[in-house]
C-alpha cells in the first residue's frame, strides 16, 4: 500500500500568463503558495473513485483501480487547483521516487495533451513543489521555480472563502484564451497583469510582500476586464463588503466565475470581515501556507 498527498494551491499574482496563449509571446510569471488542503491517493484502500475521478486515474496510468482510492479536503471546482493536485498525486503514488520537476511536468502533459482540458503550467508545479514560489515561463513553455518568502504578517493577513458557487475551470478558461486571442481589451489586460507579477516579485522580495493588498486588487480589476465571466454581480457584492470592511485587496482564486475568493486583510479587522461575508451567505475557510509538495506519506 502507497498513499501519496498533493496540496492545493492560492495564486498570489499573475495567474493566466502561464497559459499557452499568453506565455508564448511574452513569458509568464506566477506567484502561487500551497495550503494545508490536501487531495490524498491510497493504493491499498477500498475503491470509491466517480467517473472524473476514474478518467484520471486512467489518464495517469493507473490501470487497476480496484484497490484505488482518493480522498480531499475540499470539493471539486473550488478554484484551488484540485485536478493538479489529484494528478500529481495519483502520478507520485505510482512513482515515489520521481522529482517534483519530473512530476509536475508528466502531470501538465497529461491533463493538458491527453484530457485535453484548457490548463495553464502554475497548478501542476505548485502542487509538486509546495510552500511558496515563483515560476518564471519562457516563450518556449520552460518553467524556472524559485522560492520566495512572505513576511509572518502578510501570511496571517490571508483569508479564505468559499464561494459555495462550484464551476469546472476548463469552461472558463476556453472562455478565458478566447478572449486573449481576439480582444485587445482582454490581451492589454493580460499584459497589467503581467506587470503587476513582476512588481509582486520586486515588492516581496524587498518587503516580504508589505504591498500585496494593493496589487491583488489591481490584479482583480484586470482579470475582471479580460472576461466578464470571471466575475459576477453576487461575486461583486461580496468584494465590495470585503473592501468595506477594510480588506486592502482579494480576488476570485483560480479561474473565476466560482469557487473560492482570498482577501489580504490585516489581522485585527479580519473579525468584521468573517462576520459581514458569513452573514453574505460565504464560508470562511481557514487555512495556513503549506510547505509540503506532492509526496508519499508512507
């Protein structure tokens, strides 16, 4: 019996330059960190796989899936990247001694070239790694990784909420490279977003990240002008309740249009911000930045 765990993930800055569209013509730079919600794969468990979950398996070469079975902190399309942590896992556990590189990379090719679904580079390579880190993508699709740390107070200003809203992220990032390939209004905006990554950088860096607030709102003012789907009038009212209670920025996680949101709110107005979202029909979901990547845990 094998049993391999995977995180899942927030992206702090530059989320959609490391799609194909995108990073093709100008790199690509994101910033993401794992969390302490985990997809678990057990080898030596009672089958209790659906049929997502079956296609998978047998994308990733898990052939007799009687004695498979998975296991996850949080439900499908939550936004934090779970179908690269279900992969990379399901690869790991079937190859304990693969790197992190070689795992993330067998994981983008299957989900991307064999499922054929619509994904960028980030989820795969912050799943197999963990903790915090920046990916630097060249035009030709190579992934740099390097860690990056955040300050201990920019760590606890984070806060999470589930948006009870679930939605598969392959539908909205069709949505998403469309846009980019035929709209000048959605490729400039992915260009600022784009920049903002690199000031992100330069900022955490220098300050552990002092300015992350600002620029997560700037990032979500440009991610909502490259596709309207990516936001909604329910969404809308939640960040504007946010910033009202002194929220310095957040965004919709993953590919938008669902599933969670994350604010950067200092610790001591974070009391007001759970209540007014929790009584807005969100879920507070506390978490911690994860240092753990895709690994067997026996």
């Amino acid at each position: 019996m094998t049993v391999a765990i995977s995180p899942m993930r927030i992206t702090l800055a530059g989320g959609g330059t490391d799609l194909p569209v995108y990073y093709k013509q100008f790199g690509g730079l994101v910033i993401s960190a794992s969390i302490d919600k985990y997809v678990m794969v057990d080898s030596g468990a009672s089958y209790n796989l659906d049929d997502q979950m079956v296609k998978y398996a047998l994308a990733a070469g898990l052939d007799d899936l009687s004695s498979i079975s998975v296991t996850s902190d949080l439900k499908g399309g939550a936004g934090l990247g779970g179908s690269a942590s279900l992969l990379t896992a399901m690869i790991k556990v079937q190859n304990p001694d693969m790197t992190p590189r070689e795992v993330a990379q067998a994981a983008y090719v299957i989900e991307r070239c064999t499922l054929r679904h619509a994904t960028g580079l980030q989820d795969a390579y912050i799943a197999a790694y963990g903790g915090i880190i920046a990916m630097r993508i060249t035009k030709q699709g190579e992934v740099t990784v390097f860690r990056v740390n955040l300050s201990n107070e920019v760590k606890k200003s984070l806060v999470l909420f589930d948006t009870g809203q679930c939605r598969r992220a392959s539908g909205v990032l069709t949505k998403r490279i469309s846009a980019i390939s035929s709209c000048k209004e959605s490729f400039d905006a992915m260009r600022k977003i784009h920049e903002i990554a690199h000031e992100a950088i330069a900022d955490i860096r220098k300050t552990g990240g002092a300015k992350l607030g600002r620029l997560m709102h700037e990032h979500w003012e440009a991610k909502k002008a490259v596709l309207k789907d990516h936001s909604s009038e329910k969404v809308d009212k939640w960040y504007d309740i946010a910033m009202k209670c002194g929220a310095d920025g957040g965004k919709i996680s993953g590919a938008g249009g669902g599933g969670h949101m994350l604010f950067v709110c200092e610790k001591a107005r974070q009391k007001q911000l759970i209540e007014e979202l929790t009584s807005a029909e969100m879920i507070h979901v506390p978490f911690q930045i994860s240092d753990t990547g895709t690994s067997v845990i026996n």
